[in-house]
C-alpha cells in the first residue's frame, strides 16, 4: 500500500492518508476483504503519528470504506447492504391477460411464473446497469460506458439495487471493483455483474512534477467524491510550490479554468470547462470498458441462440 505524504501544503495528513487509501479501492490496488496495516505498522512507515492513522482510519469506517473484522485488522469493506423491497409492475395488463391464457392451455401459474423467468433470463441483456453510491461518478461511469459499448445505459445506487432487484433482471450489471460484492447478489446467475477497474493518476502526476515554474492546478469534475479523492492524491506532488484550485461542474454549468496552468477534467467536465490547457481523466481504464463491450458482444451471439432453442412445449 503505497502512500506519499506532503507537510508542505495545507491538506491534512489525515486527509491526504484517507483519499490515498479511497483511490488506491477504487483502482483496483486494495480490493474487498483485503487486510490494511496496523495504525502502528502504518505510522511507523510513514513516520508520523500514530493517531493521525487511527482517525484517517475511523473517517474511512465511518464512509463505509474499511470495515472492521471480529478479531483482525480493518479490511477493505464492500458496499453497505440495504433492505431488500419489491415494487409493483407497469405492465399489468399484458401480465393479466397472459395468466388468463396460461390458464385456459392448462398451465399452473407455477409453470408460467418458471417459464417465463426462463426466457428473460435467456435473452441478451438489453442495457447496461451502472451500479456506484455516489451520483457524480455514476453519471461519470454512465458517459464512458455509453461512449464505449453503443448500448442504452442505465445507473442506481447499491440501495437502489437492493430495494428494486428486478432492476438487474434484463440488464448487464457493471460496478466498480470495490462495489462488485453487493452488486454481483441481484445479477442474473447467466450474466455475473462485471468488474470495472478505475484509471491510476500517474500520468497526471507526472505532469504537475515536470513542471518547472509555481503553478495553479485546476481540477474540475461533476463528483465531489473524485474531487475530494484528487485532493489528497495529488497533495504530495504539489507540496508548497503549486496551488490547487477545485471545480464543481453542476449539471447544465461551465467552469472557466483559464486561469490555472494545468486544468485536469472528467469524461463530463471536459465538455463544459474553458481553457487551453485541459487534460482529460478516464475514470474506467481503457481495458476494463473494452472487456465489457467484448462481454455485450459474446452474449448477444450466444443469447439470440440459446432463445431460439427455447420453445414452450404444447399441451
């Protein structure tokens, strides 16, 4: 677990521990039930004070991000688990009048409620489900997705999910690593939820270490989460010679960064910021979107065949 403190700016070192410690789940590099290092191991590495390790730690617990097991360390911790709630149809004319038939061929409604799950089930997804707690990086998610695989694509929370399962019902579920272990629950057994792995910052903090003169740095973004994560992440990389100047990009706004050096923006915030000097965050990494629209395109193949071979058999 490797993290980079900075006593020469003024963001906490709690602060930067703990957005270190989010990017690094979000990423990929700490996953769900992964075991984080004693408050001491970690003040030790770091040379600081071992209670400003306990309390980055307990704000994490607190977000849901770390969880603590009977016994053992604090863990990488998975989404909160939501009471599960069923909603009503919007189709019940079609659903009556099928019953009806059903009834008058000589089915149960047992054999039409199995049947039926069936042939849904054998169907190609049709849409993408994004699954993420926070609105800004689902909205995030939704664009490049939607850029990527050419498909309708919808988003939820993970409360969303469990109060409303048949949300996942016709659709390819996809959640951040991190999330994958509540979500992957409500998705169809043929269609596992797909992992999507968010994009490391090297490049970007590469870009502000390379620079030779004080510079203003601009971070713009529609999600405060990402915006908050940036601050701790880049803290280092700015120490006492450069200033970060944050964004919120609100839904309909602009942001004029014309002012900063370097304006880093997200997949949504690129198209509503003013500068030259903009450069582009990926949130998913290339790869991962890739992967899934190879998925989307392999069961569409294999879903059209497998309805085709699905006929319900005659009384």
């Amino acid at each position: 677990m490797q993290i980079s403190l900075s006593r020469k700016n003024d963001v906490p070192l709690q602060q930067q521990i703990a957005e270190q410690i989010v990017f690094l789940i979000t990423t990929g590099k700490l996953r769900p039930g992964q075991q984080l290092p004693s408050v001491r191991a970690l003040a030790v590495r770091l040379k600081i004070h071992h209670n400003t390790i306990s309390k980055a730690y307990r704000e994490l617990v607190r977000r849901g991000w770390l969880t603590r097991r009977h016994g053992s360390r604090l863990c990488v911790g998975a989404a909160e688990e939501a009471r599960a709630h069923g909603t009503d149809g919007s189709l019940d004319e079609l659903i009556n009048e099928t019953i009806r038939r059903a009834r008058l061929m000589g089915y149960s409604l047992q054999a039409l409620q199995e049947r039926v799950m069936e042939r849904v089930f054998a169907e190609p997804p049709d849409h993408v489900l994004v699954v993420e707690d926070d609105a800004g990086l689902r909205e995030i998610m939704r664009a490049e997705v939607t850029a990527k695989v050419g498909r309708a694509v919808k988003a939820c929370s993970p409360e969303q999910l469990a109060k409303n399962p048949e949300l996942a019902v016709t659709a390819q579920v996809v959640a951040p690593d991190y999330a994958v272990r509540l979500a992957k629950r409500f998705a169809p057994r043929d269609r596992p939820c797909v992992a999507l792995t968010f994009s490391g910052a090297d490049e970007h903090i590469k870009l502000i270490r390379e620079l030779a003169e004080p510079s203003v740095i601009g971070v713009a973004s529609v999600s405060k989460m990402l915006l908050k994560t940036a601050r701790g992440l880049l803290a280092p990389a700015l120490g006492e010679r450069h200033t970060l100047k944050e964004f919120l990009v609100t839904p309909g706004g602009k942001a004029d960064l014309r002012g900063v050096d370097l304006a880093f923006c997200d997949s949504l915030a690129m198209a509503k910021v003013r500068s030259r000097n903009k450069i582009h965050y990926r949130l998913i990494a290339l790869e991962s979107v890739e992967t899934l629209a190879i998925t989307l395109s392999a069961q569409l193949d294999y879903g059209g065949r497998r309805a085709r071979s699905n006929v319900w058999p005659r009384s």
